[in-house]
C-alpha cells in the first residue's frame, strides 16, 4: 500500500506557471502546504506558494533548501533537467520519476520507445545533417514536419517542409551552429481529428482515465478543446486503451496527457505523450467531479485516485496574448461573465505577447450543441484573426 502523506506537509512543485500555479490551489485545497522552485520570479505559482525558490535550476544551494523542505515532489513541465530529477528522487518520492522524464522529454527518444513497444505513431527518422534529411525525404516524403529532438512548445522549433524553397531555408537552420543538432523529422499525418487523453496512474499501477477531447490548433496553439469527443463509442475506448498502454510501458506515475491523431483510415495514432497537466485536460476544473489537478495532488501524496466524470459537455478556449484584453475589459468582460455556463480562469502573467496563453474560458452545458455555439461565439468577439499570430520560427 502506498504511503499517504499527512494534510499539512509540504509538497514541491518543479515549475511555477499556470499549471504549478492550479496544482498549488489545489495542493492548498486539500490541506497541503506547496514550495514551488522556478527560476522566473514572476512565475504565476510564486505569489500563491507557501515557500518559493527563484533560484537557478542548476543552483546546488537551492537543491538542498528545496528538497529538505518537502515531503514528496512533482513537476508542471517536462523540460526540468533530468539531473536535477535523479538527484532529488534519492531524497524523496518525485512523481512522475525521472527515468520517465528521460524518455518523453526528448521528442526522438519518447518516438523510439513507443516505436519499439509497437505502439502505433506518425513514421519518423533522425536529422542532425543536410546530408542525411535528403534520405529521410526520399523515405518518407513530403511534406515533412521537422522538430526540435528537444524543447519547444506551441508550435515553436518546428518546420514544416512542403516544397523545395521550405528544404532550402531549413537546410540553413541545420547549418547554423545554434540549430541545436538534433532533429526529429515526422510524416505529415492526413488527419480527421486531433484527439487528447487524460491517464492517471498511481504507485501501485492503479489507473484512471478521462473521457477522450478533441482539440483544434491554430498555429500549432492549441485553440479550443471539446468533450466528448465526436467519436463514436468503439473510437473511443481505442483510444482510452492505446493511451492507458502507452502509460502503463513506461512504467509512469503521475498524471500524463497522450495526445493522438485520427487518420483518415481511421487509424489511432500517439503524436506525444506530456507527463504532467495539460492546457487541454483544463475542462476537467469546472465539469469533472476531481480535476486533473487534484488528481496530481493525490498520485504525490499517495491518495487514492479521484472519480473522472464528466458532469456534462464543456468546450475550453484559450485566450491568446491580448485577447485577454478583449475579454476581461469593458463589454467585452460584460458579455464574458453574463454568458451562461461561462467560467473564467486568468493566469495572472503580467506581461501580454502575441499567443502566449494567457488564461482560458470554459463553457458549460447540458448539450454539447450548446457549448460548441457558445464557444464560437466568444471566440469571434476577442480572436485576432490568423494573420496576427506569429509563425512558427
């Protein structure tokens, strides 16, 4: 059985944004004390923490204050330095472990191991040379997504090549010393649906799933995600099972977010897999009996796992650098609060770029007809148009 830890402990939370900012609320709900260590004073989890670090994540003084200070650890963000992980979890339970943390945080290893546990993905190759991304063209084809092996998010470190002209400039990334070296190069999946699913695994493999949401990106920013899924049934438990496997061969304790392709022939296929909260399991704080935050508290804590019903459909949209101004000001912030089923969570970042997440509206309702149109309808009053956001570099 595993050990639970007592209310009033202290538990830390490697990384102090939006999403180690909802897992404290939920951590302080619960009766647990929260240290978060993030290395950007301004990181929206500081302000409400109990003990904050802001220190250097390579700092050795800080390592030492933060972990003789909590009882259990886990993280908001798959980009912790696995160093760090394997040093901590000698001195307290980290979940999820490192060696996890290993595998998913590069993009060209987490392929290779889900590849060799024969779960299906997009067919991909390695490219660290102009030379050798000709051969994996001539494999694979175009178009091609390249990505960063490494890093990157919302669309960032990642190059899509459809003609000659998006080779050439990305064979001058290759070349350039700063390019980071280590690419991976997917097949560009013809897909019908882009598909998300929440699994919570505890110590003892005892496993929980939400209900499958599919998502729409802009960008490669995630713009709004829908639950249920327009699945049918069968689609549905596929997809549960595949991810519930994924999960279980890595060995995984935590809570994980697999998110998946449905081709056109109906294929399942896992793009990556997160291990932490994800922007689109957020749905899960205003029409789930146990979000997936509290979920995180209990799997660092050693709680039993909490119910995943859904309470009824909801739509999450993201709002998306100043669109936060269109929402919260005036009228805008009028017609906002007054929409029925409308639940508002801001981030509480202070400085406002172009598609940076900057907090999310919820709808809720007894028809998912009625969230979609909802939904749309907010989003066509405080979306920039396409144009306005960024390109990928």
């Amino acid at each position: 059985m595993e050990s639970i830890l007592e209310p009033g402990s202290m538990v830390g939370v490697l990384g102090g944004g939006q999403l180690g900012a909802m897992f404290t609320g939920a951590a302080r709900r619960m009766g647990y004390r929260v240290a978060v260590w993030d290395p950007d004073p301004d990181a929206p989890a500081h302000r409400i923490a109990d003990h904050s670090f802001s220190t250097s994540f390579a700092d050795p003084a800080t390592r030492e204050r933060f972990v003789d200070s909590v009882q259990a650890m886990t993280l908001e963000w798959e980009n912790i330095p696995v160093e760090l992980c394997q040093w901590l979890e000698q001195r307290r339970p980290l979940r999820p472990s490192s060696a996890v943390l290993r595998i998913l945080q590069d993009r060209l290893t987490q392929k290779q191991f889900l590849s060799s546990c024969s779960i299906p993905v997009p067919d991909f190759a390695e490219v660290h040379s102009v030379h050798q991304l000709h051969h994996v063209i001539e494999r694979l084809g175009l178009p091609l997504i390249c990505k960063t092996a490494r890093s990157g998010y919302d669309g960032k470190g990642q190059w899509l090549l459809r003609q000659p002209s998006d080779i050439a400039q990305f064979e001058q990334i290759l070349s350039t010393p700063s390019s980071g070296g280590r690419w991976i190069a997917e097949q560009v999946v013809a897909f019908v649906r882009e598909l998300s699913v929440l699994v919570v695994r505890s110590e003892s493999g005892d496993t929980r799933v939400y209900p499958v949401v599919e998502n729409r990106h802009e960008q490669g920013i995630l713009r709004e995600s829908v639950v249920p899924a327009s699945i049918s049934p069968r689609d549905a438990e596929a997809a549960c099972q595949l991810s519930v496997r994924a999960v279980a061969e890595l060995q995984g304790v935590g809570i994980f977010c697999v998110e998946l392709f449905q081709a056109q022939d109906g294929r399942l296929l896992i793009n990556e897999i997160a291990p932490r909260p994800h922007n689109s399991g957020h749905y899960t704080l205003d029409a789930c009996t146990v979000s997936q935050f509290e979920q995180q508290v209990r799997v660092t804590c050693g709680l039993p796992l909490g119910d995943v019903r859904l309470l009824s459909p909801a739509v999450m949209v993201n709002l998306l650098g100043d669109e936060v101004t269109v929402a919260m000001s005036g009228e805008g912030s009028r017609d906002t609060f007054s929409t029925p089923g409308a639940s508002v969570h801001l981030y509480g970042k202070r400085v406002i770029r172009p598609g940076r997440k900057m907090g999310h509206v919820t709808f809720t309702a007894p028809e998912r007809e009625t969230v979609v149109a909802s939904a749309r309808q907010f989003l066509s009053r405080v979306r920039k148009p396409p144009s306005a956001v960024p390109s990928p570099p």
